[in-house]
C-alpha cells in the first residue's frame, strides 16, 4: 500500500508497505492450510524539506517473514500455529531480529 500522510502545517510524509502470501489449500490433510508471507511494515520513504531535520525517514528495511499451518481439528475447531521473523524492527538495523512464536485458536459456531 501507498500512503501520503499530512503534518498540518509541516508538510507530507510517503509510507510504503506490501505482503506476498502463499496458500497450500488441503496441506497434508482435507480442510488444512499451509501458509507462507513475507512483506514490509509500513516504511517512511519520503518527506517534504521542512520534515527531513525530523529524522523520521526510515533507514534500514524491516521485513516480516510468517510460515503458518491451519490444522482443522474439527469441523468447528482449528489450531493454527505460526512462526514470524521480524528483520531490522521498527527499520532500524541497529535493533535485533525478533522471532516470534503463536499459536491460535478458533472456534466456529
């Protein structure tokens, strides 16, 4: 996604951010799903001149790397457990990777 953000008074400032996901439907068994995602936080990648003694452009490039694996436990439960690599948080590359474990739960009625 594209976003120009307005500072009343000060000017604009440019945001990037994107994802590519893909999907294994049926993954090791009917009704499960595979998953893999990679994409960019939002990123600061232009300010007006009036905003760059801010230093709120972001230098370094932060991506989100995601595998997850839906599992259909019942016709109404699934469990999805996810892991999610964090490179340069926050696009500073001063800032260590994150990894990041999750596992959800969702019921349907």
């Amino acid at each position: 996604g594209y976003t120009v953000a307005r500072v009343i008074g000060e000017g604009d400032v440019s945001i990037l951010n994107w994802a590519v996901t893909l999907a294994f439907p049926d993954l090791g068994k009917t009704g499960n799903l595979g998953g893999l995602i990679i994409g960019m936080e939002p990123k600061v990648i232009a300010t007006d001149n009036s905003l760059k003694n801010l230093g709120i452009n972001d230098a370094s490039t932060s991506l989100h790397l995601e595998t997850f694996y839906q599992y259909q436990l019942t016709d109404n439960i699934t469990i999805t457990p996810a892991i999610i690599w964090l490179t340069a948080p926050n696009h500073n590359s001063d800032n260590q990777d994150v990894l990041i474990g999750t596992v959800r739960t969702t019921f349907r009625f």
